[in-house]
C-alpha cells in the first residue's frame, strides 16, 4: 500500500521540484515527511540561497554544511557564540516558535540588530512543515 501511495504520488511530488513551485510553510512539498524540505537564506545585498535540509538538523549546519555566506557557527551549535543569528521572516515566525531562555539571553547579550524574527539558527530544527522557511542573513556577525 505504502509503495503504491508512493508510485501514485510520487510523481506529483517530482513535478512540484522540478516546476520549482513550492507551498511554504505547509509541508505540502515534502508529502508526509518523504521528501526534503528546503531552507532559503537571503544575504544582505538579496542572493538566495535555497538548501535542500536534513529533517532534524538545525539551520546553522545546513547553512555551514553547504557554505551560505554568513552564517559561522562558532561554537558548534551549543547557543554560546551567537554567530549563527538569523532573522526569520514574518511568515514563519509562528512555524518556527519562541526562543528558549538561554537563546533569549544570547539573543540579548550577543547579536547585533537584533529585531523581531531574530533567532539563532543553531536552535532551529529543520521540520517537513518547515519546507520553505526564509531566513535573512545579517551582514555581519558578532
Ligand atoms: S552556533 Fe553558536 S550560538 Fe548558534
């Protein structure tokens, strides 16, 4: 049945990636958690960047792992370097949550420009309902 499900939809799902048209923010492109979601980081001066993620892997290794500009990781992920911070677009700022309190502090203490939609990338799991989201890269880090 599951095989069937996949032959029958999978070709739809296909066509959704090679047409490049994307539902975001619904998950509706990666059919029940089956496909990849993607994570779009926008530099400064407005290039794109959309990286196909790993569901379970947070934003900032996606983001170091295929070398978005930007987006440093120094401390590996552990919400103590700040350097990972990211503005989450208005549309996904719900998908994504609120900060934890030790984000909340580094938030505070570490980023520059901080604004509303500011998050460390490092504490944001990728998720198939997440398939789309569009982070903007600040032009420096701290
Ligand atoms: S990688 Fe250091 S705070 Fe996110």
């Amino acid at each position: 049945m599951a095989e069937e499900d996949e032959r029958r939809h999978g070709g739809y799902s296909r066509n959704l990636w090679s047409n490049g048209q994307t539902v975001r923010g619904t998950g509706e492109n990666v059919e029940g958690g089956r496909g990849v979601p993607k994570v779009v980081y926008v530099e400064d001066a407005g290039q794109e960047h959309p990286i196909e993620a790993t569901v379970g892997e947070s934003v900032m290794a996606t983001a170091v792992k295929n070398g978005v500009p930007g987006i440093i990781g120094e401390c590996g992920g552990n919400a103590s370097c700040g350097t990972c911070h990211v503005w989450v677009r208005a549309e996904f700022t719900k998908l994504v949550g609120e900060p934890n309190d030790l984000e909340e502090d580094l938030l505070e203490m570490a980023v520059t420009d901080r604004r509303e939609g500011s998050r460390l990338s490092c504490q944001i799991s990728v998720s198939p309902e997440l398939d789309g989201l569009t982070v903007d890269v600040p032009p420096q880090q701290p």
